[in-house]
C-alpha cells in the first residue's frame, strides 16, 4: 500500500496536494489509518517538497488543515451514530450503561491529554476523534486540542520528510519504530499511573500482597518471585527513594500545572483555545510573508480584490471607507486604549492582567508591523485613492483593528449579561474587518497585506493573553495559600 502510494505521488507532480490532503483527511473521516498510516503520506509530501515539487510552507498549511477536517468528521460520525451504536448494542460486548457513564467522565477529566498524545500513536489515532465524539465531549473543548495537536503532528512529519527527503525508506522505518515506541513508552506510563492509585488502597495493596505470595509457592514461579523481590530491594527501591523521589517532589508542582492544562475546563481550555487561535494566525502571517518576499508574489485575490474595488468605486463609498479608515489609525486606537485602561484599573482593580495584556499587545503589534514594514519593502498598489507612504505590507491599519476586538474581549469580562458581551465582541470583529476592507476599497493595500495584517494582531494578542491567563493563575495560587494562613485556614 504504502509503496503504491509512493509511485501515484511522484507521478502527480503539483497535483500530490491533492494526494496528501485526502490521505491526512481519510486517516480519521474514514478509518483509513489502520490500512495506510497517515504519517507516511505526510512525510512523502516533505520528500516532494525538498525534491523541489511542492512547496514546504503550503504543504504543512494543507496537512493542518486537512487532518483537523478528517478529525472534525470523525467526531461528528461518533457524535452521530457512536453514541445511538453503543447504547443500543453495548450489552453484547459487555459496554453497559455504568461504563459509557466512565467514558464519559474519562474525557471530562482527560480528553485534552487524550487528544494531544493519542495523536502521536498509531493504533489510537485512526478512532480517537470517533471515540471523542461518541463520549459527548462537546465540540468547542474538543477542537482547540485538535488544533494545537494537528499542527504539531503535521508540521512534524512533512519537516521531516523536508529534509531527509533522499531517505524516505529509511525515515519511515525510523518513524514507524518511533511510533511504536511512543505507544508502548504511553501504555507503560498509563499502567504505572494505575498501579500507584489502585496501590494507594490498603485492601489492595494487600491483595497484591497474598497474590504474589500465592505465586511465590508455585515451583515453577518461585524463582521469578524470588528475583523479582530482590530487584525491588536491591535496585528498585533505592532508586525511586534517592533519586526519583527528590526528582518528582521538585518537578511535582510544574508538571502538574503543565498536565491540567491539557484538561478540558477552567484554564485549560481558555488557554489551549489561545495558543490554537495563535498557531494558526502565526503560521497565515508567516506563509504569506514568505509568499510575498519571494518573486514580488500577488495572488490572484489580490487581483481580483482590486478589480472588485474599482468596479464599484462611488463617491459616496468612498467617503464612508475614508470616514471608516480611521478606526484604524494607530494614534486614534492607542488614546482608545489608553482610555480603556484607565477605566478598567479603577472599575476593577483586579482587571490589571487584563489591562497589561492590552497595552503589551497594542505595543508589540505595532512594533512588529514596523520591523516588517522595513524587511519586506513591497510597494503598493497603483492609482491608490488616498495617500499612503512606506511598505504595503502588513496593512497597519488591519493590525491596528485586532486591537479593537482584544479590548472588547477583556471588556466583555466584566460585563453582567450574555447579551452584552456577544454584542461588543461581535461589533468589534465586524469593525475590525471593514477597516481593512476599506484598505483594499482605497486601493492602498493588496488583499493579503490586510489578511496579513489580521493574522499578525491576532498572532501577537492571543499571545500575550496566554502570558496573561498564567500569570494571573500563578498569582491567585500564590495569594490563596496566604489569605488562608492569615485567616486561621478559613476559606476567603
């Protein structure tokens, strides 16, 4: 299968996108991963790629997007006939009521964690989306996690290819091999986990006990029993006492805020959501910035945006994109900001994260649009209807815009009503996309200097939100412990 799937791809040429799309999109959407492992299409993509046939920033951009699709379906079909499937048919297999409740439960406390491993494991891939669905982990949890992990996995493997492109024989058995590893590395960490929670039980360590003992009087046993009981008191036991012990009370509380971050609910998912909405926005500003340096690039949307804004240039629409321009301003958004600030430190004294997050995030976005300004150079479109100096790309004014709905954001926090906050984030979006619509309109901006533009400030803002939402968790933590101890152990 595999090596006929390498023929096919080296003779579609350009047309192998096609090819590692719905090889990426097939292995979850239809179970196709126990047949073919998607690794291996992704990683004859990078082959392609460092042989020159495709493009390497496309090809992760196509992988992400296409095994996000695969496990978007997957989801929904267990979502659809998995859950009706289990309840109606799981006596047979012995899939009671009691144990779809436990599924349940399991992905409420787990399904980041699951989602973002079991990517890396071959046997687990192909129905962790399906079996995600069929638990009834909402979709809004589930996809963030899909996201982050997709990109990771995905870039991974077609880099891999990339550039270890004249071995592809040997780079599969070597990512096969590593697979397996993974998978064998997770079922020994899953099983150890168990041991020590189910060992914690002094019944139970006590039917350990009188089960080895029942072994040890076996004749054919006794000398594993005996061997074993050695290792523990001779090997085992100093070990975990001198040096894994001290080892996980230092690392204890780190790694623990790391694993309940891959937890679906509270921080996890505010936090995974970010650093999804930010790898994405990231990698669009990156593919476009090397699109644009490379050949003076313009897409034919930005042809066809062009010519779509001088077909309907009025003179009213033209006062009102001037008039809409300006929102997006840097001296005009910064006052705003500024004025936002102030409000929400004394409104709410607790909101300073929040108001720092802004002020950095305003600050950063314009010092990258400046620094891009200069290293891209790329000219602007002719017959502009406004003046205009400096690079067209990024559009400032797009980048500038993102601020706006960063700000009603952290308003809406502190809002009373649903209402309200739906309105103002939903307001400010749409502000943000008719400034720089009204770039093109004006004809100072190609399409994909203000697309550009959007993803940088999104980029750059989600960013310092996360910095921001750590920081504040660390910092209640901190202040719990004392408030408690000043309190006499009193909850505050």
């Amino acid at each position: 299968m595999e090596q006929l799937i390498e023929d096919f791809a080296h003779s579609l040429g350009s047309w192998a996108y096609l090819l590692v799309a719905f090889m990426a999109t097939a292995e979850t959407a239809a179970f196709l991963g126990f047949i073919a492992p998607g690794e291996f299409t992704i990683i004859l993509g990078g082959v392609l790629a460092g042989e020159g046939t495709l493009s390497i920033e496309l090809l992760i951009g196509i992988v992400w997007a296409s095994i996000v699709l695969g496990d978007s379906i997957g989801f929904l079909l267990g979502r659809r006939l998995g859950r009706g499937f289990a309840e109606r048919h799981g006596h047979r297999i012995r899939l009671s009521e009691d144990r779809l409740r436990r599924v349940d439960q399991y992905f409420q406390r787990h399904g980041g964690k699951t989602i973002f491993l079991g990517r890396w494991i071959g046997f687990v891939r192909p129905l962790m989306p399906f079996t995600a669905g069929t638990s009834g982990m909402p979709y809004r949890r589930f996809l963030p996690y899909d996201v982050l992990s997709a990109g990771l996995f995905g870039s991974c493997f077609s880099l891999l290819g990339f550039i270890f492109w004249h071995s592809l024989d040997e780079l599969t058995a070597i990512a096969g091999r590593g697979a397996l590893a993974v998978g064998t590395l997770v079922a020994i960490v899953i099983g150890a986990v168990f041991a020590v929670k189910r060992l914690r039980d002094p019944q139970q360590r006590r039917r350990l006990a009188a089960a080895l003992e029942r072994l040890g009087r076996r004749p054919l046993v006794r000398p594993l029993a005996f061997g074993l009981v050695r290792l523990w008191r001779i090997v085992l036991r100093p070990v975990w006492r001198w040096l894994v012990a001290p080892i996980g009370r230092r690392l204890g509380t780190p790694l623990r805020f790391l694993v309940r971050r891959l937890t679906p609910g509270g921080l996890g998912i505010e936090l995974t959501s970010l650093l999804a909405v930010a790898a994405v926005s990231g990698y669009v500003f990156g593919l476009y910035t090397d699109l644009v340096t490379s050949d003076r690039f313009v897409s034919p949307g930005d042809d066809a945006a062009l010519d779509l804004a001088r077909d309907i240039d009025v003179g009213t629409l033209t006062n009102a994109a001037k008039a809409v321009t300006l929102l997006g301003t840097w001296p005009l958004m910064a006052a705003v900001v500024l004025i936002a600030v102030v409000v929400l430190v004394r409104l709410r004294p607790r909101r300073l994260m929040g108001a720092g997050v802004l002020v950095i995030g305003f600050g950063l976005s314009q010092a990258a649009v400046s620094i891009t300004k200069a290293l891209v150079e790329r000219p602007r479109p002719p017959d502009g209807l406004v003046g205009a100096h400096g690079s067209s790309f990024p559009s400032g004014h797009a980048t500038t815009a993102v601020a706006c709905v960063a700000l009603a954001v952290i308003v809406s926090r502190v809002l009373p009503t649903a209402t309200w906050r739906v309105a103002l984030v939903v307001g400010s979006v749409v502000t943000a996309a008719l400034v720089g619509l009204t770039r093109v309109y004006l004809r100072v901006h190609y399409l994909s200097d203000v697309t550009s533009g959007w993803a940088l400030g999104v980029a750059i803002f989600s960013l310092c939100g996360s910095v921001g939402l750590v920081a504040s968790y660390l910092r209640d933590n901190e202040r719990t412990p004392k408030q408690l101890a000043g309190s006499g152990g009193e909850t505050v």
